[in-house]
C-alpha cells in the first residue's frame, strides 16, 4: 500500500490543481467555487482505502468534465 500511495496522493493534487484552474470562469464566481471545492476535498482527506480513493477520484473527474462543459 505504501508505494502506491504517493501515486494516488500525486493524482489528487494534480486533479484539484486542474479543477482549480477551470473555477477561474465559474457562473457564480472563482471563490464561490473555490470554497466548494476545497471542502468536497477536505471531506475525504482522511480515506485510506486506496479502492475508496478511486472511487473518489473518478467521481471528481467526471465532475470535471461536468464544469468543462460549462
């Protein structure tokens, strides 16, 4: 579990770094958005089954292909 779980740790930052990044033109404004994201990550911080952090990553990636199409 340990080696792997630096590559999940890396792909959840680089997930909220990019949905970051798309909240820039968000409807209702980037810190809005900001403070949305920031707790729906913080909600999971402390997951440590690695099938249930997939879960959680796919779940946030299918929401960002959601605001993308905004």
């Amino acid at each position: 579990m340990a080696s792997a779980t630096p590559t999940l740790r890396h792909q959840v930052i680089r997930l909220y770094k990019d949905m970051l990044f798309l909240g820039r033109e968000y409807p209702q404004g980037y810190d809005y958005y900001r403070t949305r994201l920031h707790k729906a990550f913080a909600s999971q911080k402390d997951l440590k089954d690695e099938e249930q952090i997939m879960k959680g990553i796919k779940r946030a990636e299918f929401v960002k292909k959601e605001i993308e199409a905004l």
